[in-house]
C-alpha cells in the first residue's frame, strides 16, 4: 500500500536431500520483501541457476525445480534486480545474493574499473562478489566486504564448501538462522524458518560470518561492530508480522507501537470515537494494540483484496492510485455514522491516506482521526528502503529544511497534515515514544528517515 519499496530478502539451505523446493518454499515466504524478482541457485558439482521477472509461485516450473538439482543453494526476492548472479573464479564456482543497499557504489565501481574489473550493470551485487572473488578465500572476502563497503547488506554466498552468510558490522537488515533434523537455514526473516516447520535457532550477529555444510552451523569469524544499527522500519512496516527481527516479535512491535498512539490519546483526553480500525495489511498490528490500550471495539472498515498487488509495484503514480483503490474497498455499514481511529503504520506521499480518509468520508463516517505509528518521515533512506528522495515525502513539504526539532514543531506538523489529507485529526508516535515502544536501546537502532542521523558517521 506504501510509495516505500520493500527491500530483497534472501534465502540459503544445506540439507541432506535436493534442496531446490525447499528454496522455493523460503522464498516464497518472504515474497513481501520484494516482488519483482525471483531466483534460485544450488550447487551439485557446479553452480545451477535460475532467476524470472515475477514471482516464486507464477514463474518458477517444474522442470526448473527438477533441473536445480544439488543438496545446498540459496534465493532471492527482489524488486530491482536479477539474484542471485553467479560467477567461475579462482575461488570456485560462486553465487551470490543480498539484501541492502551499497552506499559508495559509484566510487567503489570507479576504484574498479580502473584497476580493469568490468561490470555486467553495476549492481551493487557485482561489487561484493567481485571482492570477494578477488580474495584468498571466501572469508577473507566477506571481511574485505565489511571493509571496503558502506552500507547495509545481509548476504548469502553458494560455493562447494557449502553456504556463508554474513551480515554487515551495524546490523541494518535481518538475517536468522534455523534447523532441523535434516536442514540448516538462513533467512532474511524468521518466518520462513517456523513455516517450514523448522527450529528457529538465532540472529546473525552483526558482522558476523557463518558457513552453513554438513556440519551444521560454524561462526568463522567476529568483526568488529562500532554500533548496532537495526533498521527501525522493520518492525513498523517492512517486515512480516508474524516474524521475530532481532529477538522482537514484529506483532508485539507493532502492538506496542498502538498503544502507545491509543496512551497519548488518553492522556491528552482525545476520546468519544466509537471504533479503531487499520489500514490493511500494515495497519493491523498497530490498530490492535490502539484497541487493547484504549478500549475501544476494533472494527474493520476496509476489504483486502487479496488478488490485487501490491501498489508500489505499478509504475506510474496514476497506475498506483487504481491499484491501491482495487485493493483495498471500504465497508461502507461499518463506517456509517462511525467516528474512526484510522491506524497506518507512515504517510510517505500522503496520497494513499488521503484517498482512505476521502472514502471513509464519502461513506458516511462522522470523522477520522489518523493515528501513524512511525514519527514523520523526513529523510530518504539510504540503507535498502526506498523513500525516494525528500521532496516526495509529504512531512518535508511543511519542514522545507532542518528536522521536526520539538514536539511543538511535531503538533504544527500534524494540524497541517491533517488538514492536507482532509482528517478530523493527525498523530504520530514522537521519535521518542516509538523507540520507547520498541524497547531497544535508541543507539541500537537506525531512525534515519526520521532523525536524519546517519548511522555510519
Ligand atoms: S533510514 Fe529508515 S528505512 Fe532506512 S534503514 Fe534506517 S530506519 Fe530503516
């Protein structure tokens, strides 16, 4: 429903059986993190690949499941680009995919190129691959990696000795191990692993480097982690909700995130709305925990359509306008004559709420009061979500320059919103109280898009 794209999500295997549906399996559940993309690599002597424009359930066949032969191999979902890309080198057949985004691209291409290394596109993909394939071994490249880039990656690398996982040294994007009897993974979120019936087992440390082979699990090397910088946004949006980021529950998260929008409410004695209800899907875990804090009955006013995509998707903003009114129709008899707490999780643009906030209207309701989990935001991401630039982002065309700065500054914000995107009433959480509703120390998190605070400076 977002003017965010998703970030890719990544998948890896060692099992003791061809382990090509299982990749098939994994990525399909963290389809959310990207849907353009789709691609699988498994090792049985050589690397075998295969990647579509789609996704997992329409494009892969049986006939590629059957040609993906080999018992360890990693996935990839993606909205941007083809993973994973695969390579002969000194080191081997190798496989690569990742989650994130490299900061320094163009200057690490142009470092390269004149030390003669060519590139297929210049993806931020090839960059990593190629220093790792420049090093002695696997794991000195991943340490080289963690070096020489700036920015967020959880990655995944397929090569005969099995599969390395690493994440970088801040922590940015998820990575989680799980097992069974028969199979080690890793995953960019744990919901694969416990729809797989599988144990979920632990985070990848930040700067950590795991292989995954026969013998299970091996932490090879500890890098050294300046700070924690978990993208915040995982929890309020990006990731699924029924996933556990970084040892919190995603639903519990979001729950909190409610709460505390339905505490600051009571206290300052915003009451007499009749239900509270979300925008779906994001919107729900926020609205329950507004309706548990509150009391308030929770009541559903939109239909989700499951069959329409997901809106960011389509290209142009028009397009992504009658999509997101396809997906999502209002229950006109639940609205009717309602005053409505209307939960989302962030206004980018502010189109998409404003168009909910219209329909609710048109369909009789008294008034709508939006409660949004996250603080404004203000600052694009550099780490792997895509907020665009700051001009798209509806808070920064009320604060032209500089950050909210005060709580003030925050309730001029919200009465400007408001009144932009026709609703009764605006509130966010304030960056304080949505970090406070995580309950993870502020210095273990990235709230640039927020704050502006760049976690690598
Ligand atoms: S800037 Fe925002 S979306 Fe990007 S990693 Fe940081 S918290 Fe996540």
């Amino acid at each position: 429903m977002k003017d965010i794209r998703d970030n890719c999500g990544v998948f890896g295997i060692y099992s003791n059986a061809p382990c090509a549906l299982d990749i098939y399996d994994g990525i399909d559940f963290i389809q959310h993190r990207g849907q353009e993309y789709c691609g699988i690599a498994t090792f049985d002597g050589h690397i075998r690949q295969v990647t579509h424009h789609g996704k997992v359930v329409t494009a892969f066949t049986d006939k590629e499941i059957q040609y993906l032969t080999g018992n360890w191999g990693i996935g990839h979902v993606s909205l941007w680009e083809r993973q994973p890309m695969s390579w002969q080198s000194k080191l081997g057949d190798i496989s690569v995919a990742f989650s994130g985004n490299v900061v320094n691209a163009d200057e690490l291409i142009r470092r390269m190129k004149e030390k003669g290394h060519a590139f297929y596109r210049g993806y931020n993909i090839e960059i990593i691959a190629k220093i790792v394939m420049e090093a002695e071994d696997v794991v000195s490249g991943l340490s080289e990696v963690a070096r020489t880039i700036k920015g967020a990656y959880s990655l995944v690398t397929l090569t005969a000795e099995g599969v390395y996982a690493a994440r970088d040294v801040f922590g940015f994007r998820p990575l989680i191990l799980g097992r069974d009897e028969d199979r080690y993974v890793v995953c960019s979120e744990s919901r694969a692993i416990q729809n797989m019936d599988m144990e979920v087992v632990r985070d990848v440390h930040p700067g950590e480097i795991v292989l995954i082979n026969d013998r299970g699990f091996q932490s090879l090397k500890q890098l050294e982690s300046p700070r924690k910088a978990h993208c915040a946004f995982e929890w309020a949006y990006t990731a699924s909700i029924d996933s556990v980021i970084d040892g919190l529950p995603v639903q519990e998260a979001r729950n909190n995130l409610g709460a505390s929008l339905a505490q600051r409410d009571i206290e300052e004695g915003a009451t007499g709305f009749d239900i509270v209800a979300p925008v779906p899907m994001s919107g729900i875990g926020h609205a329950l925990g507004y309706h548990r804090r509150s009391g308030i009955t929770y009541q559903e006013v939109f239909l989700y359509n499951r069959y329409a995509d997901r809106s960011y998707t389509q290209s142009t903003q028009r397009a992504r306008e009658r999509m997101a009114k396809r997906k999502l129709s209002v229950l006109s008899s639940a609205a009717r004559g309602k005053r409505i707490v209307l939960c989302d999780d962030s206004i980018v643009r502010g189109t998409q709420i404003l168009n909910k906030v219209r329909e609710l209207k048109k369909a009789g309701a008294k008034e709508v009061h939006v409660r949004i989990a996250c603080p404004p935001l203000l600052y694009p991401c550099d780490f792997g979500v895509s907020t665009r630039s700051s001009e798209e982002l509806a808070a920064r065309h009320f604060f032209k320059t500089g950050d909210i700065g005060s709580l003030q500054k925050q309730r001029e914000l919200e009465a400007w919103i408001a009144k932009e995107i026709g609703a009764d009433s605006v509130k966010y959480n304030s960056i304080s109280s949505f970090v406070k509703a995580l309950g993870i120390p502020k210095n273990s998190l990235c709230l640039k898009c927020f704050d502006g605070v760049d976690p690598l400076l």
